[in-house]
C-alpha cells in the first residue's frame, strides 16, 4: 500500500451500484429520455448517441459511447463519464443518491427494503477500518518524518515498518463492524509516540 496517496473513504450501501448495473439498462434510460441513438462498432462501445451534456445535444456527429454490457457511458469530447447512475445523475442534475432511487424505481426495484438507500444510511466514514487505518498510518508517517535527522532515525524507519504490517492485516482481515479495535490500535501508537518525543 502506498501511504501517501491514501483518500478518506466515502462509502455507498453495500451492493446497490452493483445491484443497479446488474439489473438496470442505460439504453432503456436513454429512451425514457427520448435520447436517440445507434449502435456503434468502437471497440468495446455497442452505442453511440449525441452527447447530451454539451452543445445541448446539437453536435453533427455522435461524440458519446455506451456499452450496454457494462451499463456505463463515456463522452470523447466533454470527457464525461461514468456509470448509468452518473449519467442519470448528470442528466437530471441529481445527487448520487437520488439518482439511485430514480433509478431503482424506473426498474421496479424501491419497494424492495434491501435496496432502498436513503441519506440515512450512508456510512460514517469514521466508523470504517478504511479510515482508522488511514489515520494511524498518517499518525506514523508523520512521527517518522520528525525522525529523519535524529541518530536513531534507522530504528524508528523499521519500527514504522512492523506498524504498517499491522495497519495492512487489519485492511485483510478486520471488519468496519470491528473499527474500534483498530481505533484502540491507533491509540496505542498515539501513547507511544507521546512517550518517546
């Protein structure tokens, strides 16, 4: 793992853009938005259709591609992009979430409890073994980058070593329902470094 390109995890419910781009279809979106389009023989493109989020739809030629397989979408002169959620997101300039929801009742799918996602029940990202251990590791990385000029600066280069060992186990094999033990981890090394300044 590369600790200094690390981000903040901000996590969806578990399997809904999964659920979606399994069940759902971005060319059955496409009609319900009157979007025309043609099938296409690029690369792994089955569609291709005027961009609707530049030039108003109005290009001379088709700039868009989609791959029904994939259920996602790709724009090669605005760049944008995306999934059949951003693209209804963009369409009818809609949050994520709502853009799910429209999508999960488009397919006749909101009725169904598990896959109903609400801002409720977004996850807090501090409450996720993600970002426990990302915090830890920044804790270490920047306890060691105080260390550089200091004679011992070797030992405390392999005692951050055996710490990232264990921020990575807990990545492999701690559940976020068990964020707290990392948490204690965290604190743990906290105290250390508080004693050995």
């Amino acid at each position: 793992m590369e600790w200094t390109n690390i981000e903040i995890p901000w996590l969806e419910k578990d399997g809904i853009t999964d659920f979606i781009i399994e069940k759902a279809n971005i060319i059955d979106v496409l009609e319900k938005f009157d979007i025309e389009y043609t099938k296409s023989g690029t690369g792994e493109f089955t569609h291709k259709l005027k961009c609707p989020f530049h030039a108003n739809g109005d290009e001379r030629t088709p700039s868009m591609f989609v791959n029904i397989n994939k259920n996602n979408f790709y724009c090669f002169s605005c760049s944008a992009g995306g999934n059949i959620i951003n693209f209804v997101s963009m369409q009818l300039g809609i949050p994520f979430y709502e853009a799910t929801n429209w999508i999960l009742n488009f397919i006749g799918a909101s009725g169904n409890e598990d896959y109903v996602w609400t801002k409720k029940e977004k996850i807090d990202p501090h409450k996720t073994v993600l970002f426990q251990v990302f915090e830890a590791g920044k804790i270490i990385r920047d306890y060691i980058k105080s260390k550089v000029n200091s004679k011992d600066y070797n030992k405390w280069i392999f005692w951050a070593d055996d710490r990232f060992k264990r921020l990575d186990c807990f990545l492999d094999n701690t559940q976020d329902d068990d964020w707290e033990i990392v948490n204690k981890y965290k604190e743990k090394v906290i105290n250390f470094i508080g004693k050995n300044k």
